[in-house]
C-alpha cells in the first residue's frame, strides 16, 4: 500500500483535484506540498492537530513539506467557518505568534537539511503593490464564481466585508508564490478551503501554464479537526502552559466511544493492521482503546515521559488511588482570599474550568463539581484558607476532570 492509499484508508481525504498525478507524486515521494496556518493564538491547537500528523506522515514518506505561517493573510482573516469578523491582530502580536507555531512544529516536522521549509507569507504579501496585483492577479478571479464559495455564503447574510473577500485572492496568490519560488506543486487543507484552494490552482494555470504542475487536495481538517479542537471550557492547546499533559491526555481519554477508532486511523501512525484488530472491541476495550490514543498523542505532542505521568495519573484517579502528584494543579495566592476565603466558582475560573464564573455557578447547581468527593451544592460555596494550609483539596468537574488546589 502506498501513502496516498494509506491515506485514504485512514479516511482522510474527501476531494482531491488530478488525482492519478497527485497519487504518483506523493506515492514516490516527489510531492512538494504546504499548509497554511494563520497565527492568530500563539499556540497551535487540537483543531490543527490533523494537519501536523499528516505533514509528518507524507515527510517520512520522503515528501516535502512547506509550513506556511499566514503573517500576511493574518492581517486580513479568514471567513470560512465564521459568523463574524475575526479580530485584527496588531503586526508586533502576530509576529510573536508566528515564533510560537515555529517552536511547536518542529515537533512533528524536520526542518534540517532542507527536508521541509517553514516561510511566512508576509514576506511576499506585505510589499504587493495593489494596483499591480489588479492588473495581474484581479483580472484571474471571477466575482460571480467567488460569491457563490461555500466559505462566503454564510457571511452574505450578516455583510462580508470587502477587507474579508480579499482573502481568497491572498490564499490563491501564497500558492502562486511557492510554486514559482520553491516548486511547490501540491496544497492540503480543510473542507472549507476548497474554493480558496481551487483558486491558487486556477491562478498559476491561467498565469503561468495550462499544464503546470499544481494541485489540489484536501483533507477533512475543519469539519473533524475543528470538532476535535473544542471543549466547554474553550480549545485544547499544544503548549503546556496552556494545556496539560495531563488535561491533553484527558481529553484523548475521554472522546466518545463512536469516536475513538476513527481518531486512532486519523492522528496516530499505529499500523493500519493494529487499528483493524480494534474494530471488534467492546465495553471495556474501548476503553484499552482510549487510552491508546491518549496515550501516543500525548506522547506526540509532549513526550513519552510525559504521556507515562499523565496515563498514570488518570488510571489513579479512576481507581481513587490518592496519588496526585501528576494532576494538573491550580496554586492560589494570599492575594486570591477575602477575609481567608475564595468561592469555588472562582477557583474553577483560576484552573481555567469555565469561561466565567456564571457558567461556574450552573455547574454547582447541575450537580457537576464536588470538593474532595463531596458534591458542591451551594453556588456560592467557598473554600478557607485554613483547609489549604493542612494540604491541598481535589476540585473535580463532571466524572472526569480533576484539578489538585494547593497554596502557593
């Protein structure tokens, strides 16, 4: 079985354009391909997740891959998937956050040795003389065919801004530019990328060659990457300090049951003959499964000691061992009491549990967080400074989210 039929299998492709030359590039490793990621958090997230095993799986199979950091594209926003305009970003913030996707990519990716190439889009996209780029790249682009993108319609209803259509011309012009600079011949990205894609390819076929060498595929990124990505309490990080290993390794653990196979093909590099074995569990062996797949994505992401700690923790917890010390932890401060007290919808606030304290409050009342076993039934419950100086408490959301509150 070659890559591109492994990627099938795994069920991560959904519409490719040229598919006889892509499967050959990328079958004899010829592919030159890129991504796109637009800083805009300074921490990639689970929702980008697919995108980085999949560069990682075609770079081992001798493939190239060109990160694409969006510095340009980031001063504009993508609308795809919005139902309002993304906030904009200050030059010096999206910098600091192109740094940040540096740092955890080379996590997945090989960029010595010119295996793989990291650039930012800024480089070509900030010094475009715009009526050159009417003359040449507007011309392109048919306004009719771009109303009609899936990525725009949703927004016609509550006014796209003309700053926001523009978008498909900078994302179709980056394709144009690494194709001439760096031979790229390939682009992957989201089910909601397609018309933004299909543009990159139409524009080097119309400016360059009818029979240059650039195609389209895409991967179902934004409808289960994005899907993945999110929780109650917000997005799943990659960075640590945003996410534990151990709140990563829980998230992992706790995906659905019809889930856990299908993110076990997508995400881990576990043989397709291994996965197929799994396909008969039940009951409890879907929970052998889970842990599986928290196991070696958090060994992916955050190392295999790391994911060891967090599979650990998680298996004392469910057995109501005592040990917590790989639990992730909220530490208070004096300066967090009043009058030797903090609510506990405020420490769940602290450990990043809720979004606001109000949601914190339906919680408590739902019957959704105990204190050291004990259910918290009053929405204005506290916890005393007093009870942390004899040691820490175990605050705990629903049946599966732990967090060990110490002093500090």
């Amino acid at each position: 079985m070659g890559v591109y039929e492994e990627l099938q299998a795994r069920g991560l492709i959904a519409q490719v354009t040229d598919e006889p030359e892509i499967r050959d590039l990328v079958n004899n490793g010829k592919a030159v391909f890129y991504i796109g990621f637009d800083p805009t958090a300074d921490s990639l997230h689970v929702g980008h997740f697919m995108a980085l095993c999949l560069m990682k799986r075609l770079q081992m199979a001798g493939n190239k891959p060109i990160a694409l950091i969006g510095g340009g594209t980031g001063m504009i926003g993508d609308p795809s998937g919005r139902s309002d305009m993304r906030q904009m970003l200050t030059p010096e913030t999206i910098q600091h956050n192109c740094d940040c996707f540096k740092k955890q990519m080379s996590r997945f990716i090989d960029f010595s040795d010119g295996k793989a190439l990291m650039v930012n889009n800024a480089d070509w996209l900030m010094d475009l003389n715009y009526i050159q780029l009417l003359r040449e790249v507007g011309a392109c682009f048919s306004v009719n065919r771009m109303l009609a993108a899936e990525c725009y319609k949703q927004r016609m209803e509550k006014g796209l801004s003309f700053l926001e259509f523009n978008y498909m011309i900078m994302q179709s012009y980056d394709f144009y530019e690494l194709f001439q600079k760096y031979g790229c011949n390939m682009q992957f990205g989201g089910d909601d990328q397609w018309s933004n894609m299909l543009g990159g390819t139409e524009l080097i076929r119309r400016k360059l060659s009818k029979d240059a060498y650039a195609m389209t595929i895409t991967l179902l990124l934004n409808s289960e990457g994005k899907k993945m990505g999110k929780t109650q309490s917000g997005a799943v990080w990659l960075d640590e300090n945003k996410t534990s290993p151990f709140d990563f390794y829980q998230y992992w653990r706790n995906v659905d049951d019809a889930d856990v196979l299908k993110c076990i093909r997508m995400l881990t590099f576990l043989p397709l003959e291994e996965i197929e074995k799994m396909e008969s569990w039940e009951g409890s062996e879907l929970n052998r499964a889970k842990e599986i797949l928290a196991y070696e994505l958090t060994a992916l992401v955050h190392g295999e000691e790391k994911a060891t700690k967090a599979q650990e923790a998680a298996r004392a917890l469910f057995s109501g061992a005592a040990d917590t010390e790989n639990m992730p932890t909220v530490e208070l401060t004096a300066d967090d009491f009043t009058d030797g007290q903090i609510a506990v919808n405020e420490i769940m606030l602290k450990a990043g549990l809720v979004k606001s304290k109000g949601e914190a409050r339906r919680l408590i009342q739902q019957g959704g967080v105990s204190i050291d076993d004990q259910k918290v039934t009053d929405p204005v419950a506290v916890v005393s400074h007093e009870t942390l100086e004899k040691g820490h408490v175990i605050l705990k959301k629903g049946k599966k989210v732990f967090y060990k509150v110490t002093l500090a």
